[in-house]
C-alpha cells in the first residue's frame, strides 16, 4: 500500500489541526514576539525511537506561509538516538511558534506508532510470518497512522471496508454460514478472507477455497494444530491477543500473518521536543 503525503485526506488532516490549535491567531506570539524576528528550530529525539511524519513539515509550515529553510535530517522509516536532530527550520520566529504544537503532535504520536511497529517486525525477524495493521485506528488519522505503521517495517492490512473482503464472526451469522457468507461474497470479485471459530467452519473455508483464513483468539498450541490441520491449503492469520511478549511464539506457528491492533491503538507517543533559539 503506498502513501502519499499530499493526499487530500492528509492535507485536510493538517489544516483542521493548525485550525484547531491556531484559531483566528496565536495570541501568546503575537503579543511577545517581533513580526520580524527571524528563528532557528530543531525537533530534538528525547530517546530511541523510529521516525514516521517527518514528510509532514513542509506541508503543515507551507499552510501558515512557509518557512525559509527546512531541512529533514532523518526521513520516516529511519532510526534515530536520543539528542539527534530529526529536522532544522529557519524562518519568521512567530510562524515556528504556532506551528510548534502541531508539528510535535504529528511527530510525536506517528513516530510512536513506527517505534512501535519496528519491535514488534523484529520480534518475528527470521520466521515467515509478517505483523499486520488493523482498522483500530484513530478516527480521521488512519491514512496518516497506516503510514507509520509501514515505516515502522510492517504490513499494511485492508485501508478500510471497501478494499478487501474480510468475512469475520458477525458476518457469518447474519448471512446464515460460513458457505453461503462465502458464496455471497464471491460476487464482489476479490479474494477471500473469512474468520473461522470451529473446527467446522475452517473445513467449510477450506472447501470453498478461501485465499485467508482468520484464527482469532487462540492460544499458539492451538493455533499450531489448526495450521498442521490447514497443512498449506491456504494462508493463515492469526489474531486476538498478541503482545510483544508472545508474538514470537505465535510467529513460529508457522502462521503467515499476525494481525495487532495495539500498534495503532496502543501506541504511546514518544519524546521529541522541539528547540528555539533566535537568529
């Protein structure tokens, strides 16, 4: 799945924020700070963390009239150490103020999101298994949180309803079955995922040829013998559960994916502070 950082959804997001934040003016800028006063800027790493939103800066001081330098030291997707500058900004001293906020909130909780992801792609370093995104994602931010889940080294999962077919629990009991749920969505003409809770049901999405099966909620001993009972017959994912304490185990079930909604549900923020001196 590939991101743009101008997409329109993006663009929107940023220009609600600086409103939400900025208002009809910064007060507090405006009220101590020279129109003319020039500054430098430097968003500072406060520990060890994975950067995602970076990209977002030109975007987010473009919308409040742009800024005379900008440089990005550390792209999305890289690392960076406590005390590394992850990007320098040189313009009008009251533009870097209100922007300040918003640019540290965009950073902040999307490198959280990434730092996030990247421990949990090298718990499984060396299995088949890939970690999957879900749908648990911050109203209006999923684009954006998507993103850094990717930079973070992991497998973006479905943008949303309209992409992929995924027949999960609820589904099956309004269509009436696991087959007929199945024969229903045959229509829409895109492979098929469905969830599967019994012996049963994983039999009939084996017989009807389902490209995913989704075990959810089970232990990694079980979901172990239900992969040696699958025995390749399609591709496995497993869910429910899974923390960075036993993604391991479930990784080397032989399971080919492990979706967790924790890496953008749960994800804290992370410390980057930003830092003004006047030039």
């Amino acid at each position: 799945m590939s991101f743009e950082a101008n997409h329109p959804e993006v663009l929107d997001v940023i220009k609600r924020a600086l409103a939400e934040d900025i208002g009809p003016g910064d007060l507090t800028s405006e009220a101590c700070v020279p129109a003319g006063q020039k500054a430098d800027g430097w968003f500072i790493a406060r520990e060890k963390l994975v950067v995602a939103g970076s990209e977002l800066l030109p975007l987010v001081y473009g919308m409040r009239g742009g800024v005379e330098t900008l440089e990005l030291q550390v792209a999305s997707g890289r690392a960076a150490e406590p005390g590394q500058s992850i990007a320098f900004v040189r313009g009008p001293a009251r533009t870097l103020l209100e922007c300040e906020r918003v640019a540290l909130n965009f950073l902040q909780r999307l490198s959280g999101i990434a730092t996030l992801a990247r421990r949990y792609a090298d718990a499984v370093a060396g299995t088949k298994c890939r970690i999957l995104d879900t749908r648990k994602t911050t109203p209006g931010l999923r684009r954006l949180e998507k993103m850094a889940a990717a930079a973070g080294g992991i497998t973006n999962h479905r943008m949303g309803l309209y992409d992929a077919v995924l027949i999960k629990n609820n589904h099956i009991a309004a269509a009436g079955g696991v087959r007929i749920a199945i024969e229903h969505a045959r229509r829409v003409g895109l492979p098929i995922e469905v969830e599967v809770r019994t012996l049963e049901e994983l039999e009939q999405a084996l017989a009807a040829g389902v490209a995913r099966v989704l075990l959810d909620n089970l232990p990694p001993e079980r979901a172990a013998a239900h992969i040696r009972l699958i025995a390749g017959r399609t591709r496995v994912e497993l869910s429910g559960g899974i923390t960075l304490d036993n993604v391991r185990a479930y990784a080397e079930t032989g399971a080919d994916y492990i979706s967790c909604g924790a890496i953008t549900h749960s994800a804290p923020a992370v410390n980057i502070n930003f830092r003004l001196e006047l030039t």
